[in-house]
C-alpha cells in the first residue's frame, strides 16, 4: 500500500458555526434609536432646530429669462411690460446665469414651456426669493450670498407691494 494514501473525512459535528458579529448590530440599533430619540426632542422642544421666517411681502416682480441659442446672450425682462430689464453676455451675469441654468434644466424635464415667468419676491425679513411658477421650486437667494443676492434684487427696484 505504498502508493495509497487514506483521508478522513472532517467530522461536521465538531465544526464550529460562525455566527453573526452582534456588536456592531446593536451599535447601529443604537445609534438609529438615538438619531430617532434626538429628532423627536428637537421636535417637541424645538432646541437646536433653525425657523426661517420670511414675513410679509414687500416686493414682487415676475421676470422672464431667455437666451439665445447658442447662448451667447441671457436676457432679462418684465413680464408685465416687455420692458429689457438686462442682458448679460457669456462671461457676465454668473449668478443670474447659472441660477437661470439650473431653472431651466428643471423646467425641461418638468415640460413646463420657458415663456412662463419667474417670480422675484423681497420680504419684510429682507430675503429675496426666486420662484418658479411653473414648476412651483423656490430658491431663497439668501443662501448664496449678499452680491448675489444683489443681483436679483436690482430688479425689484422701484417695486412696491403688488397682488400675487
């Protein structure tokens, strides 16, 4: 039997059985029903939760925003009076530009036609928004910035409270 070799086969009984590592099971367990706990204690008390209060109208005006086809030239115009109320050429207008950008995009994919107009509102609080009427998004331009927040609100000048 020089050439013959014999194995064992394993024996299963003894085979020890992994199991699920339940460490880092509870931590999670626990870190979800402390994010649930802290939420809800914000909620109820309203400790550590940011409100934005925007007050009352002062100033609205709709605007319509168009470009050319290739996009040389973003102007801007009263919806109520056709009035040009500017136009920005490629490396001018950055804000207004790519804030118009992005509305667009999301109109295209809303199928919302680009002749509708954008509605600019300045509140008591002193925030200026920019909404979409079409669409129903608003952005409050706040968020980006006092020179950018100029940037639209040059058009609210000469604006008192209008009806909406």
């Amino acid at each position: 039997m020089d050439g013959i070799r014999i194995t064992r086969k394993p024996d299963l009984s003894q085979k020890r059985r992994e199991r699920f590592p339940t460490m880092p099971l509870y931590g999670a367990l626990g870190f979800v029903a402390f994010t649930f706990a802290a939420v809800l204690f914000g909620q109820i008390t309203e400790i550590g939760t940011v409100r934005v209060e925007t007050g009352e109208v002062v100033a609205v005006r709709d605007i319509v925003m168009t470009t050319t086809p290739s996009g040389d030239l973003v102007t801007v115009t009263d919806f109520a009076t056709g009035e040009t109320l500017a136009a920005y050429a490629q490396n001018e207008g950055g804000f207004v530009r790519g804030a118009f950008r992005g509305l667009s995009r999301i109109r295209f994919v809303a199928e919302i036609p680009e002749a509708q107009p954008y509605r600019l509102i300045r509140w008591s609080s002193g925030a200026v928004s920019l909404s979409d009427t079409g669409t129903g998004e608003r952005l409050y331009l706040d968020a980006f910035g006092r020179d950018n927040v100029a940037a639209f609100a040059q058009f609210l000048e000469g604006q008192g409270g209008s009806s909406l």
